[in-house]
C-alpha cells in the first residue's frame, strides 16, 4: 500500500495518521509546529476504510479516553543516527512517568548535546506513540511540545504525571 494518511477527530483535537505500507510514519496534531511533507502524507483516505490507520485510530482514541495505556502498532521512522536514538529511548518512557531532556543526553553519552536531544524530541514524527510528550524541562516544567503545551498537559494529565490544572 502506498503512503496514505487520515484525520480524526479527537479529544486533542483533529489527528493526522500517515501510513506508508503495513506501518505508521506520522501522527500529528492540528497546527503542529513542525508539519509533514505531501509525500509523506500521500492520498487522504477514511481511516475506516484502511486497516492500518482504522488500526491507529482505534488505539489513539482509547488511549485518550483513559481506556488504552500503550500501543501495539507497527512503527517506522526515518531520522538521522541522533535522532532514531532519541526517538528509540523515547518508547522506553514509560507511562504516568517523565524523564527531562539532559537526563536523555546522558543517557546516549553526552550532558552537553541536550539542546540537540530537544531538537530530535521536537521532531518526533510519531506524536503519542512515541511519547515525546514525557519529556519536560531540567526543573521539571512543561517545555516545548510542537502540539501545543495545553496538548502536553493534557496527555501528562491523561497519564497522571502531572496534577490536572486547577484554571
């Protein structure tokens, strides 16, 4: 199956899925701050009507109504070395739990590179999925998240990683 994507309509607000064969390539929100290209995108067609986006969205809704915790869903990325590294410590977050963008830098080797590891986490493909949401600032404050903050509280709320906001 060439690439393909679908919107759905979520608590988060409308969700862009792309697919490319058997696997999600992109997951983004409304007004994301770094968008996809058309070729990644390819043809819009109804998420019910193609297995592996039905699939994704079938999972993304449950996870926002509080009645999913993970995802089993067939994943590909293409990022430069530091990036797939990010993103793959990224899966290894684990739910209700956040780890800050320094403490990732360490992680793969180097403190001084956690400027680069936020650039990678901004560039996340997956939104969700590949939870970049979970990452926060060195004090831990809710910093760049290209679906918007309200978006990231929301999630780390969903999760319970933060208190719900009280305005």
């Amino acid at each position: 199956m060439p690439a393909r994507h679908a919107i759905v309509d979520s608590p988060v607000g409308p969700l862009t899925i792309a697919a490319d064969g058997e696997a999600i390539v992109g997951i983004w929100f409304e007004q994301h701050r770094y968008p996809t290209t058309a070729a990644t995108l390819g043809a819009r067609v109804s998420a019910a009507d193609d297995p592996v986006l039905a699939k994704a969205a079938e999972q993304l809704l449950a996870y926002l109504r509080g009645e999913r915790d993970d995802f089993d869903l067939p994943v590909r990325t293409s990022g430069s070395p530091l990036q797939e590294l990010v993103w793959a410590r990224l899966r290894r977050i684990p739910r209700g739990t956040t780890v800050t963008y320094g403490e990732i830098a360490r992680e793969i080797g180097d403190g001084a590179i956690a400027q680069a590891v936020g650039q990678a986490v901004g560039h996340n493909p997956i939104s969700i999925v590949i939870p970049c949401h979970r990452v926060v600032g060195a004090d831990g404050s809710l910093t760049g998240f290209a679906g918007g903050l309200d978006r990231k509280r929301r999630l780390l709320e969903l999760e319970g990683a933060v208190a719900p906001a009280l305005f």
